[in-house]
C-alpha cells in the first residue's frame, strides 16, 4: 500500500461548518476506503478548529497539527460544500495556511456537495485550480453530489460508486 514514514497516507479535510454535513459524511466514506486498503487515515474537521488560527490572527497546536499532517500525507481528499458557486470560505482559509508548493508529489481528491447542478463546475472551476495552485495531482474524476443524490439524508449507491472511483484513482496514481 501506500508507504508514508510517518503520518496518515490520506487526510480527508472537511470544510463545512455543518454538523451534519453531507460533504464530510462523503469525505469520511473515501476515508473508510482507504483504510480499508491499508492507509492510515486522519480526517481534519475544519469547523472544529479555531477561527482565529484558520483566520491568521493567532496560532493554535490544533491547526498547526492539521496542516502538519497534510504535509505528511500522499493522499489529500478535500470536502466541501458549494457556497456562492464555489468551495467554503472555510476551506479556503485552511488552504491559505498551506505554504506554496506545499502539494507537489501528492494526489488531491475534490469532494463537493451542491443544492443543484448548476454549480458542479465548482470541481473544475473551483477545487482543481485551489488544489493544482500549491502542486497537486488531481484525481480526473472529482465527485459532485446534488441534494437529490441523498434520499432519506444518506448518500445513494451511484453516488458511493462514484467516490469509489475517485478512491481507485487515487490509489492507481499514488502506486507509481
Ligand atoms: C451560504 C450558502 C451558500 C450556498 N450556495 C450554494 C450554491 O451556490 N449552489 C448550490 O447548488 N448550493 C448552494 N448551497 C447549498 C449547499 O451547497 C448544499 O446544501 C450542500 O449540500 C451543503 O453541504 P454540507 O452538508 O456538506 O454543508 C449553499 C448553502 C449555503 C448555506
């Protein structure tokens, strides 16, 4: 599997402030897969974190840990939901923190959740250039999941398969 010398091999971050987020139960299923290969996995809840740390007003371990175990990681999933067309303010602020090329030799997985399907652009338009813009390698299929594609609040088979293909993804390129 994936040989990391320390540190979780994939890092999921989650960049809804939801408590029930539909975008983190996805990045937390990705996870699931992962280790079920054999990753070690961390999952990075932004909204658990301190907002003055995220904002650059102050420091705190908990942020420093978090951006510490991304540098560490192979495999770097990133949920969010859509907001005015694009990725959080939350996540963005958590990717402000990451030093430039911080990115380089890892495999980026988009994860988005919109209301509609209008804004499922936000993968291309939106998380491929955040992640590409400090190095990353983007997976070709970034997963973008619409309200309807959670009947009864729980994500549909299509929808699993989807990330699940996204997972294979990761796993074929960081074997190279
Ligand atoms: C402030 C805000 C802005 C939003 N903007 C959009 C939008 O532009 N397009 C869209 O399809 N959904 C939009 N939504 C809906 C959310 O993207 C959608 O409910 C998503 O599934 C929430 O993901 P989460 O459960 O992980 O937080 C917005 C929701 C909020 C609260």
């Amino acid at each position: 599997m994936i040989a990391t010398p320390q540190g979780p091999a994939a890092v999921g971050i989650s960049g809804s402030p939801s408590p029930t987020s539909k975008s983190r139960g996805l990045v937390e299923y990705a996870l699931a897969r992962f280790k079920a290969e054999g990753a070690v996995t961390l999952l990075i809840d932004l909204a658990a974190l301190p907002a003055d740390a995220l904002l650059g007003r102050g420091t705190s371990d908990a942020v420093a840990a978090a951006l510490d175990a991304v540098a560490r990681a192979r495999i770097v999933v990133a949920g969010t939901p859509v907001y005015r067309a694009t990725y959080s303010g939350l996540l963005k602020v958590f990717f402000d923190l990451l030093p430039q090329d911080a990115l380089i030799g890892k495999i980026g997985v988009p994860i988005v959740t919109g209301h509609g399907a209008a804004h499922a652009l936000a993968i291309d338009h939106g998380m491929r250039p955040l992640f590409a813009s400090i190095g990353a390698t983007v997976v070709a299929g970034g997963v973008y999941a619409t309200s309807a594609q959670f009947p009864d609040g729980k994500a549909g088979p299509e929808l699993l398969a989807a990330v699940d293909r996204a997972v294979r993804e990761a796993l074929s390129l960081a074997s190279r």
